[in-house]
C-alpha cells in the first residue's frame, strides 16, 4: 500500500471490484473489436447478439477469470482509513492475514466490538 501515490487509482480499483466494470476504460473503437471477438462465444453461451448482452457476456468472463492481488500493512491507519473511503477493498476481497496476531492485538480488537448490554 505504501506504493499507491495517487488514491485516484484506488477509485478504480474499487469500480472494479464491486461491479467489474471501470466506467469509460475502453474507446468504442475498442469495444467493437472486442464484441467482435467474442461474439461466437457469447452466443455459445446463450447470450443475445446486441451490445449490452455482449458487454454483460465480458463482464462474467471478466469477474469468474481475473484475480486480483493486493497487499496492505495493517500497520498504521491508511488500510482502515482506506477501507472506508473505498469499501470495496474490504467487501469484495478475502482478506490473509500471513502472520499470526499478538494475543494482546486479539484482545483488543474483541474488547472494542463487546458491548455492554
């Protein structure tokens, strides 16, 4: 996380995550060749020959074969100060966590969301 110089990229990153689509990526030059070249194997598929069935076609394809990886220290409060301005990150993601958690960091964390009733 220490490499995003420009939140504006994190924008993105979140469009994509939560509806795989990044609005005005592509020119419509760009588009047409891509229907083009998919248009057999979206009716394969029982999709419709129009625009936006194609593009819905891209879009499965798209979410069920990209995988994204990102990495964020927990260190500090960028990744949950992120996390709220961009809520996909933690939606639309699985979260590792590669290195076991202090007891004390457990306590802590369960003793925050305990609440007297």
């Amino acid at each position: 996380d220490s490499q995003i110089t420009d939140e504006r990229f994190l924008v993105f990153i979140n469009d994509f995550l939560s509806s795989g689509n990044i609005p005005d990526l592509f020119a419509r030059e760009e588009y047409d060749n891509m229907f083009s070249a998919i248009r057999n194997a979206a009716k394969f598929a029982n999709y419709a020959d129009d625009r936006e069935s194609l593009f819905q076609f891209f879009l499965d394809k798209v979410r069920s074969n990209l995988h994204l990886i990102l990495c964020h220290s927990p260190v500090g409060s960028t990744f949950r100060i992120r996390g709220r301005k961009f809520p996909a990150l933690i939606s639309c993601m699985v979260l590792d966590v590669f290195h076991p958690w202090p007891r004390d960091a457990l306590i802590d964390v369960a003793e925050r969301f305990m609440v007297v009733l």
